[in-house]
C-alpha cells in the first residue's frame, strides 16, 4: 500500500515489510517515509485546513456518516486486515471494526453538538448595550500518532473527533499496523473528505516522529502510546495543545461479596483478551482472602482452557503478541519475578511469538511484571483483607488509567470510586471495560486530557468570543 500526502497515493523506493505476527509472512509493503516526506504532509494539511475549517456542520457529518457506512460495507474485509497485520484474533478483530464503525458515527453525531454560550456582557455596569457569545472553531494541523494493538479503532478516534470539528490531519500510524489506517484513509477521501484534510505518513517513528512533533505548523498533538515516548513528546512538542493516553498497569479488587459467576470470566477476558496487549487490561487482581482459594482454582482453570494459536483460526481466543521480541520481553520479566519469589500457577511458557497466558502468585510489587506495564498476557494475583490497604497500594503506582471492583456493597464501590486515584472505576467489571463515547483517559504518568468522542472535540477546539457594542 501507499501512504497518502497531498490528496495523493505515494511510494518510495525503501519500504517497510508488514508481517504477520504469528508466523513472520509477508502481508504487504508500504514506503518508508523520510522527515521531507513528514515535512510535505504538514504542508499539504496546512492547506487543506482552509477547506476543512469552512465544511458546514451539515457536510461535516455526511462525510463521517458516509464513511461509517462505507466501513459498514467493508466489515469483514477490515477485520482481515487487522488480524492479518496486528495480534488480534478474528473475532477480537470483528468487534474492532464494530467499535470503529460506532465512534465513527458518534463523531457524526456530535458534529451537531459543537455549540457555543451566549454570555451576559450586560451584566457589568457601562456594558449595559453589549451584546455577546461564544463559539468553538477548529485549532488547525492536528498531528496523530497512533499504536498497534487497536490499529483501526484508535484511528478513528484520532480522525474523527478531529475532522468532526474542521481541523486537518497528519497521521503517523504504527509502524507494525499501518494498512488499516491507509484504508480508513481511502474510504475518508471516497466519502468527499477534502483532498489535503487527511494525510498519513508511514514509517519509523525515529525518522519521521520528530518532524510531526516539532513542527510549528501543527497546533496539537494527539498521541496514543507508552509513558516514555509520551514524556519524549512533551519535551520536543514546543507551544502546542497535548493529548496523551499513555500506559498503565490497571487494577482489578474482588471483594468477598462479589459475584464470582461474573467476575471470574470477566477477569480471564480482561487479562488475556488481545494477547493482554491492551492498555487497560487486568495486569493486577487483588482478591479477599475469604473467597481468594475458590476464585484461584477457577480462575487457573478457565484460563488454562483459552485456545492459543494463530489469529486468523476462529477458535483461536488469544493470538500472538506483536513480535517475537515483545513475547521475548515478558518472558525475561517473568523469570526474574520467578527469581524474587513469584510462583506461576499456569503458562509461563514461550513460543516464538506466542506467549501462554500465564497467571502469577507471590509476585513482589517491584518486580516489572506488577509496577511496569505488562502488555502482555500476563496477571499478577494478590490476596488481601482490608479494603483500604489495597487501595493504598494501587495508588502506589506511577500510572493511574482504570481500576475495576467487584462488589454488592455499594460502601465498598463508593469508597473505591472516591479514594482510588484513575481516570475511570468500573464497578462489577473490571477494568478492561470501555464505550468509546465515554471520556478515557488517565492520571499521573498514563496520560493528559482525555479521548471519547465530544471531548476529544473540546481539546481539539477552542472558544472564539463575539461581542457586540450596540
């Protein structure tokens, strides 16, 4: 595939293999981009911003409605994509289409919803003839930078929300995942996106990362990622609007009045569900100890049954991580659990790019696989007693994302809800849990701002006042 600069399909000569993360095929090539290429791309959105910003509201939503059923027509041609390129199993992949479809839809939707204030400027004494409002109007060059483990549904909540508001786009897509992203592109464009209100540039984040980032000409940066580059960003980014969803290695209490029947599969899906590559994921389950022996021995034996394969098979319920260097990655940092104490009650075993889904006992809270962000089908388990004690010690991470707890009490659910410190608590789900209409974002190191629909709109607009002396 080609990447898109200009309101035209470009190559280059150097190109970067896209692979199945499974057994290494070749999926496709697309260009290597170059900081020039990055430097055209911002060019080219600089003048398609002045299309963009005069879209009526009405050609505003018919172009993002039109490309949500667009996407409609291509549901299965989309899902074989991502889990062609990305670690996604099949179905996981179906409902990423599904979910991408709707944040599509719901950025139609609030493009209607972008309103502004009439404000009292008569209220002042000698402003007694003044009459005034406010409005929201697009900021300009929106930059986004967007990961692999959700490679078309973080996508659209780049690209939508910002196009729904008259702003243009450069989008860098990940590097390992960025052929979903160029057809998202394409089915934009054939909805009547203007030519230059959309550019996506492929390549190495270290080549053309920099250029996106530093440039004067781009107003914000959007970006979706792990805390280092996110910090990296925030120190070359310059005078610019920021949004950062960053990692997280989220939280998960099951107190002794939970309804095990629920939280135990919910824990399994929400642990190992797309490879545990997924910033939200069960990475620390802390359960009472009253119940801890029973949820244990079902929560081992639902997960030793989860089918483990190739993405593409049907009954595949967790693929392959990203590469073998990923899978590579947790493997070390479980056996250096292993070394400090840890016990693993099951997987814990490698396989190129396939890691078992593997549950931890007794781990330290210092080792990586419990104060890193795991990304990986990983689980540490910890039995406690007091409620406020393992608040104390979620709170002690550096990251603050999403946090579930499963109870009937609803003094245990409020007094989670108010002392746990992220941006979201699910009670009776775990944290895993996300609508993509929700505001999502994080505290401390995972992230500034927040995604979901309207209020990515409200960081990618700002309030232009009117007033008149009469």
């Amino acid at each position: 595939m080609k990447m898109l600069i200009g309101g035209k399909w470009v190559d280059r000569e150097k190109k970067i293999e896209v692979t199945n993360p499974y057994d290494n095929s070749l999926v496709d090539t697309v260009p290597a981009g170059s900081a020039e290429d990055m430097k055209a791309a911002i060019a080219a959105a600089v003048e398609g911003f002045q299309e963009t910003k005069r879209l009526s509201t009405l050609e505003r939503i018919t172009i993002l409605a039109k490309t949500a059923g667009l996407m409609e027509g291509k549901r299965d041609e989309l899902a074989r994509m991502i889990s062609s390129e990305g670690s996604k199993t099949i179905r996981e992949a179906r409902f990423e289409v599904g979910r991408a479809i709707t944040t599509m839809t719901v950025s139609s939707e609030e493009a209607r919803r972008i309103d502004g204030e009439t404000l009292p400027f008569d209220s002042r004494p000698g402003s007694q003839n003044r009459r005034g409002y406010y409005y929201r109007f697009p900021i300009g060059v929106i930059g986004a930078i967007t990961p692999f483990n959700d490679p078309l549904n973080l996508v659209a909540h780049k690209l939508g929300p910002a196009l729904a508001s008259g702003n243009s786009v450069v989008l860098k897509p990940a590097t390992v995942t960025p052929l979903v992203a160029l057809k998202l592109g394409e089915l934009l464009l054939e909805a009547g996106l203007p030519s230059k209100g959309l550019n996506i540039v492929t390549g190495y984040g270290h080549e053309i990362g920099d250029a996106l980032v530093t440039d004067d000409r781009v107003r914000m940066i959007t970006f979706t990622g792990g805390p280092e580059a996110g910090l990296d960003i925030v120190k070359k980014a310059g005078l610019k609007k920021i949004g950062m969803e960053l990692g997280s290695n989220s939280a998960v209490i099951v107190m002794d009045d939970a309804d095990l029947e629920r939280a135990v599969p919910a824990c399994v899906d929400g642990a190992f569900g797309c490879a545990g590559q997924n910033c939200i994921g069960v990475q620390r389950l802390f359960v009472h100890a009253k119940i801890f022996s029973e949820f244990k021995d079902e929560f081992v034996t639902k997960t030793k049954k989860l089918v483990v394969g190739p993405q593409r098979d049907e009954k595949t319920d967790v693929g392959p991580m990203i590469t073998e260097g990923e899978a590579e990655r947790i493997e070390a940092w479980v056996q250096e659990a292993i070394s400090q104490g840890a016990k693993v009650l099951t997987g814990g075993m490698r396989r190129g790019s396939v890691y078992q889904p593997t549950i931890l006992a007794d781990a330290p809270l210092t080792a990586k696989v419990v104060a890193e962000e795991v990304f990986a089908p990983t689980v540490a388990l910890f039995e406690f007693r007091d409620l406020a004690s393992v608040i104390e010690i979620i709170n002690s991470s550096k990251y603050g994302l999403h946090a579930g707890i499963f109870t009937q009490d609803i003094n245990n659910a409020f007094q989670a809800i108010e002392d746990i410190d992220v941006g979201g608590i699910m009670v009776n789900d775990t944290s895993d849990y996300r609508i993509d209409q929700m505001p999502f974002g994080g505290v401390k190191l995972s992230g500034l701002g927040r995604e979901g629909i309207k209020f990515a709109i409200y960081e990618m607009t700002e309030p232009k006042v009117v007033c008149f002396n009469l």
